[in-house]
C-alpha cells in the first residue's frame, strides 16, 4: 500500500496518483456546479450524493496514508502544520 500511495515512480503508483487527481478534478467541479442555483436545483440531490462519495474517498485515501506509516502522528501533525 504504501509503495501504491507515495511512490509515484512505479506503474501502480503513477495509476493511484492520475485517479487521485481525476476524483480531486471531478470533486472540484462538483463543489462548482452546485454553486450554480440552476443546475443545483435540477440535480442537487445528485450532486450532494457525489460531494459524500468524494468527502468518503478521500477520507479513506487519508487514513490509508496513515495506515501504511510508521510514525502517522508525525504525518498527521505536518500535513496540518503543527509543529512540535
């Protein structure tokens, strides 16, 4: 997992980055899409569904980050800016 998450060197990892910024892309134009009134009246619901399916995702993706460390707390606390 951790080869797949943080080496973007290897074939699997390159994959894993494109698809990240595929959903980040997706996510964003989403968020815009149900600032617009007009099309955030016809497919709101459609488009609060996919704004939890990508808050989910990328919460999965961060605890897997996690998961696969040695010292998550010090990733954690940087990916913050907290500094000790």
């Amino acid at each position: 997992v951790y080869t797949v998450i943080f080496e973007a060197e290897t074939r699997t990892g390159r994959a894993f980055d494109l698809l990240l910024i595929a959903a980040i892309l997706i996510s964003v134009t989403v968020v815009v899409l149900s600032s617009v009134a007009s099309v955030a009246e016809r497919y709101g619901t459609w488009l609060t569904a996919l704004e939890w399916f990508f808050t989910i995702l990328f919460t999965i993706e961060y605890f897997a980050r996690l998961a696969c460390l040695q010292h998550p707390v010090r990733y954690a606390k940087s990916f913050f800016g907290i500094i000790d």
